[in-house]
C-alpha cells in the first residue's frame, strides 16, 4: 500500500471505508464511490448493499453527465467540452 496514500486516509479521519466501482459495458463511462466513516465492524452485508445500490448509481451518474454534455453550448455547430469537441454537422 502507498504509504502517502494511507496517511492521508488517517490525516482525514476517513476511518471504516466502503467502496466499489464500475464501468459501462461498452467503457466509456467508469464510476467509483466510496463512502467513509461507516460506523462498526464493516460486514459481508455492507459488500452486498454496495452490489445492489452502486449500479443504480452508476446509470444515474452516467445519465447525468450525457445529459450534461448534451446541454453544452453550441459554437458554429460544435459543441465545446473543455479538450474535447463534438462536431454536430451544423457548421
């Protein structure tokens, strides 16, 4: 284990930490959440929750940020992303 890593989960007083992670079949869109300070001993039940509630998040997530880029504004037919361009055939 990075031992920067680790001291900076104890500088934040992260304790009991729960995560999981997922990507789009087609992988285009990847999710981690995490979820810090779980009070008790973390248990088989807390991976099974993270298995049920995860993917349900992940969809919104991904939902929200094709929604997202839908919504950027529109410059002479592309719309801008920061680094990345989608040209809409509208120039």
């Amino acid at each position: 284990m990075d031992t920067r890593w680790l001291a900076a989960f104890r500088c934040g007083h992260l304790g009991n930490m729960a995560a999981h992670g997922l990507r789009n079949l087609n992988g285009d869109t990847a999710s981690y959440f995490a979820f810090a300070q779980i009070p008790g001993r973390l248990t088989s039940r807390h991976a099974r929750l993270l298995e049920l509630l995860v993917p349900h998040m992940h969809v919104t997530l991904a939902r929200v940020l094709a929604h997202a880029k839908a919504a950027q504004p529109r410059i002479n037919g592309v719309i801008s992303m920061g680094s990345d361009s989608i040209d809409s055939g509208l120039s």
